[in-house]
C-alpha cells in the first residue's frame, strides 16, 4: 500500500485561496481527518497503460484540490494506493482491504476482467465505486440487468460506441459495404464490434465480412489478403493501439485505404507511433477528449498536464481527471465523507468537466455526445459530434 499525503502549503494557500472558515488556521486545516480515497488500479502488469494514467490524474486533481484548500471546510484528500498487478485475485484482495481501511471511494480498477474479477466485493462494501474508463455495457448492472446502487461509469458504452460509428460511416461517408476485423480474445473488441455490426445492417447498409484475430498477434498481411478483394467502403477495427497500430501501418502498406474506424481505443499518440504517422490517415474513432478542444477549462487542463508530464493527455487522462474532481464534488454536495451520501450524490450530480457536460442516467451512464476524431498524417483534423443512444 502507499499513502499519497497531498499536502497544502502557505504559498498555495495564499495564492489560490482555500474553502477555510475565518477561525481555522493552517496547521488545524492539516490536522484535520483527512478523507481517503481508495485506488485499485494496474499499476504494473498489462493493464498499466490504462491504470497509470488513472493514478496521474487522480494523484493531479487531488493536489488541486488540496492546494485550494481541500474539500469540507479544509479536509485534505489522502489516496490510499494499491497496485493489484494487473491480477485478478490481487484487485478482489484490494477491493476487500479497502473496504476495511476508512475510504470513502474506490477508484479502479482500469480494466474490464479486472473490474468483473472485484466488482461482487465493491458491491458487497456498498462504497462508491467509479471506473471512468471502463465500457462494457453491463459495468454498472446486475444479472437481472438492475442498476447497482453504488457503482459509476464516465466512458461511453461498449454498444453507444458502436451505433455512433455505424451512423457516422452511413450518414458521413456514404458507406454501403463494411468489413469488421474483431479481436475474438477481448471483450472490448467484440462488445464493440455487434453493435456496429446490427447498426450498420439496420440502417441499410452491408457487413461484406468479418475476420478474427486473437490478443497479441503481430502479423496481420493473412487476414488483410483475405479480404483485399472485397468491395467495401470502410473497416471498422475495435481494437486497442497495440495490435490496432500493426493492422493500420499493414493494410495501409498493402494498398487497403480505405477508411478505418474504431472506438476509443485508438485514443493514444501509440497507435500512430506504430503505425507510422503517413499510415495514420482517414481513421476516425470516438472518444471523450481532444486537445483541440474549445473548452476553456479543457486548454487550462491540457496546458497543466503538458507542464507536469511533459506530453499532452489522451482520453484515458482526461476521463480519469474527470472522474477524480466528479468524486471530489459529490463529496462537497453530500457535505460528508460519508459513502452513502456521496453516492446518492454522484447519482443526482450535475458535472462539467474537461470532458463535456453531464448527468448520469438510471443506468448510471453519463449521457452526453461524443466527439469523432478525424486523423491525418498521425493529427486530429477534424471533430465530428456523434451520438450513440
């Protein structure tokens, strides 16, 4: 375990101004019980890519927030931090140690296996739970398909993602004929893949094929030969960047350019290192978050992010950012730090964030649109706004 104590100093104070009463000093605001919140995240093992920027942006927007002040009349936020290593049985150990160390909310895991693995004990403790990147359709559901009371979601379900893509190739890019490459290994690829797939048939137009690969495959030229021949007017590739970026750089290479769509996946500056900035051209994938966007708040953030870690920040970091200060103001709201009544506030919040705008609905997904990501040459040229309800 690691405690991050996000401390506040004089400086910061004077400078930013802080939520204390006129009578409380500084050394009393820091001696205050701090409110603790729990993170579960792949900190090392496979889903590190996903769980590290979780961390950074929870660890960024804490200070923030800790350095105005902190949250209740000057209580400083504590992240009680654990690395499950990307296992399973290790984020059900952590998921059920949190519950018993004081926190108010979990944060994590990034995953899906992950999330599914701990989910029976984050429901069992009755702590609020939030997984701002995950996208699994049923994340925040019950097997009787019941919302689960204390369980958040901010990234757009797995078949939103979908039914904005198949609208966007038809009504966009006049597509008629589609081929879906599928990862048959992941979850993520296939939760994405039928619902393009039934959107796509049921406004008109034809899925021509569909290939599969599994997790970890580097050589892709089979399966492109395979439907080189075919008339279709885009691909649509539910992948994440590792293996997305070697079936782009390969098709392009064999003379497929056709354009090649996806979900958020393709999110990552990655994707195009691998596949070669001249290969990343004509893809368009949803997201959340682009730095180009003209939300004041999102520049300052982006302008923030680039100072401390010198790149700029993807979907996953915006989404985790978002997460974190939604957390933080639902703590505000509920005027507590007790998990009850910041999850009853979570469920009615009104949030606005580097992301967008957004209420949550009663599944307990954030109803917002989603932007579409043109990319040229490996550059965001244009943004589309879709929408996949």
């Amino acid at each position: 375990m690691k405690l991050r104590k996000l401390g506040l100093t004089l400086l910061s104070m004077l400078t930013l101004g802080t939520s204390l009463t006129p009578a409380m000093t500084i050394a009393q605001a820091q001696d205050q019980e701090p409110i603790r919140i729990g993170a579960n995240l792949e900190l090392s093992g496979v889903g590190s890519a996903y769980a590290v920027p979780m961390m950074d942006n929870l660890t960024l927007a804490a200070e923030e927030v800790n350095e105005a002040g902190g949250l209740l009349g000057g209580r400083m936020v504590e992240i009680v931090e654990y690395d499950n290593t990307s296992n399973k049985a290790e984020a059900t150990s952590i998921a059920t140690r949190l519950a018993s160390e004081g926190v108010s909310v979990v944060f994590g895991p990034a995953t899906s296996d992950l999330v599914y693995a701990s989910r029976p004990t984050a429901v069992e403790s009755q702590l609020p739970t939030m997984y701002p990147v995950g996208t699994a359709d049923d994340l925040a559901l019950d097997e009787n398909g019941e919302v689960i009371s204390n369980i958040f979601r901010l990234a757009f379900t797995y078949t939103f993602q979908g039914n904005a893509a198949a609208r966007f190739a038809m009504d966009e890019l006049g597509a008629t004929n589609a081929v879906v490459i599928t990862d048959q290994s992941k979850d993520y690829s296939v939760g994405l893949a039928e619902p393009f797939k039934a959107e796509f048939e049921n406004l008109g137009g034809t899925v021509v094929d569909e290939v599969f690969y599994n997790d970890g495959e580097q050589d892709f030229m089979g399966l492109l030969t395979s439907i080189a021949a075919l008339d279709f007017d885009v691909l649509y590739v539910p992948a994440f960047f590792s293996e997305a970026g070697i079936i782009v750089r390969q098709a392009r290479e064999m003379g497929l350019m056709q354009p090649i769509l996806s979900g958020h996946g393709f999110a990552s500056d990655t994707l195009t290192e691998i596949a070669g900035p001249q290969n990343a051209t004509d893809l368009y994938f949803t997201s959340h978050f682009h730095t180009g966007s003209d939300n004041p708040g999102a520049q300052e953030y982006v302008a923030k992010f680039e100072e401390r870690f010198g790149h700029a920040p993807d979907t996953f970091d915006a989404l985790s950012y978002d997460g974190a200060h939604l957390i933080f103001q639902a703590i505000e709201e509920a005027g507590s730090d007790d998990p009850t009544a910041i999850r009853d506030a979570m469920e009615n919040i009104q949030f606005e964030g580097v992301t967008g705008s957004f209420q949550y609905d009663d599944l307990h997904n954030a109803v917002n649109s989603a932007p579409m990501l043109h990319l040229v040459n490996g550059e965001v040229t244009e943004e589309y706004v879709v929408d996949g309800n």
